[in-house]
C-alpha cells in the first residue's frame, strides 16, 4: 500500500512541477492548469504518507495548502485580476491555521522539537508556503523557495526510507531550477 501512495504521490507531484515549469518559459495557460491541477491530485497521497510517518506539521501544510493550490489554479484559469480576495484570504489563512496546528500537534506528541523530521518539516513548510504562494502571483523568486522545500522533502523521505520519494523531489528540482531560469529570463524580458 506505501508503495502505491508513495506512486501516486511522487508522479503527480513531479508532473505538477513539469507542467509548471514549463508555464514560465512558454506562457500558455493549459501548462499552467495541469500544473495546479495535479498538485491537487497528488495531495491525498502526500498527506497520507505524512501521517503514517507523524510528520504532522507536513501533513497540515498539505491540507491546509489544498485552498493555495485552488488559488493557483483558479489564477491560471482566470487570470489575476478576475480572483476574489476572499479566495485569496482563506488561501492564505488556511494555511497558517492548518500549519499552526500541525507545528501545536507535533510538539506535543514529541513533547517538543525534538526530532531532525520535525526541522525537517519546518523548512519544507517555509519553502511551500513562500513558494507556492509566489509562484501563484507570479514571481520569479518563488520558485528559489520551492529549492528549500524539494531539498528538505528529499531529506525528510530519505530519513523515513521513502526512496522513490526521495528520489522523485530529487528529480523535480531540476524542474524547480529549469522553472526558476525560465521565470527570471521573463521577468528580466518584461522589464526591458
């Protein structure tokens, strides 16, 4: 059954970082909604995997990230400006709440920070949060906060004994990098 999820959540999270990616050096909104929609596919099987393991701020992160990733979405099918800021606000806020009470849960079911899982966990929600919501609104920077979230993943599932996972964020920070580039050149583009 691991094994299954570990499947499902390692493609379909490779595949959103693929099809993002791609969104910043051919700017075509289709790239960008698979993006978006197969993070959404892929987050039942991360959460699971995260609460097998305890990892309980990451798997909060995950569920309360669900509202982000919808954001992300509805931008790309919509555009920007045509988002509601009450989607904007429970896309952000949900996040807090959810990771506000992942970080509370952990810490008391390991009667504190005691754990490199835990740090582990904080850096990826840092890097997720920042990243996800930039990357959204388009900056360019947001995806050096996706480098911070892929390195500690690898990590956290290289601890757990998670290999395909681990080696699956491995992968995605190519696309990570390959969609940093490509969002940099078009900012630098724009500017000029």
């Amino acid at each position: 059954m691991e094994l299954i999820l570990q499947i499902w959540a390692g493609i379909f999270y490779l595949l959103s970082k693929i099809f993002l990616a791609i969104s910043e050096s051919r700017y075509q909104k289709y790239w960008r909604v698979f993006g978006w929609l197969f993070y959404l596919v892929g987050l039942p099987a991360w959460v699971i995997i995260f609460v097998i393991k305890h990892n309980w701020i990451a798997a909060a992160l995950e569920t309360g990230g669900a509202p982000a990733m919808i954001f992300g979405l509805i931008i790309a099918l919509r555009g920007l400006e045509k988002t509601s800021k009450i989607l904007e606000i429970i896309a952000k806020y949900s996040v807090y709440t959810f990771v506000f009470l992942g970080v509370s849960y952990s810490l008391y079911d390991y009667s504190g920070l005691t754990s490199i899982t835990q740090v582990l966990e904080i850096l990826i929600v840092v890097g997720y949060l920042s990243g996800t919501y930039l990357i959204a609104r388009r900056r360019w920077f947001g995806w050096l906060w996706f480098i911070l979230m892929n390195l500690s993943c690898a990590m956290l599932m290289n601890v757990h004994g998670k290999y395909f996972l681990a080696i699956q964020q491995c992968i995605s920070l190519l696309f990570v990098i390959y969609g940093l580039i490509s969002s940099f050149k078009n900012t630098k583009k724009s500017a000029s």
